[in-house]
C-alpha cells in the first residue's frame, strides 16, 4: 500500500519531501484496523502544487488522489501537507 501511495502522490504533486508512515499498529483494536496494517498512515509532503492552495484545499486534492485506496483499504489519513516557503 505504501508504494501506491507513493506512487500516486510522486505522479501528482511531484513532491520535493514526501514521508509516508503506516501507523496501523497504534490503531489495533479500533475501528477500521484490519490485521495486517495498511489502514492507517501519517504523510507529510512538501510540495510546490500547494503554494496556492488552503489547508483544505490541500486535504481535498490528496483525498482526492488516494479516492480508489480510501474507499476499499486506508481508513484513516493524518496529512501535514507545505508548500516549500512553509518547510523553512
């Protein structure tokens, strides 16, 4: 699932940073988790494609791109998402 991910993001955003952290593990138990992991991720991207977009913006186009993998198999996103100006 991570190299989807990555995959997809690099595709798009063409990101100069892109840190993507499957954090299923901490959510064993809740709803969502499924035995295996691939449920949950921390991803963080620096990228010029945000430079001109909200915060919400920004959530809208990842979800956007990860549409396919959010409605069968990621539950849960946490995203920290720059543009280049702001990862000073």
């Amino acid at each position: 699932m991570e190299n989807i991910i990555q995959e997809k993001l690099r595709i798009t955003l063409t990101p100069l940073s892109l840190e993507i952290v499957d954090e299923s593990h901490k959510h064993a138990g809740h709803a969502g988790a499924r035995p295996g992991g691939n449920t949950h991720f921390h991803i963080r991207i620096v990228s010029e494609a945000f430079t001109p977009l909200s915060r919400v913006e920004r959530h809208r186009l990842v979800h956007d791109v990860l549409k396919e993998e959010l409605e069968t198999t990621i539950h849960a996103l946490s995203l920290n998402l720059k543009s280049p100006k702001e990862d000073q």
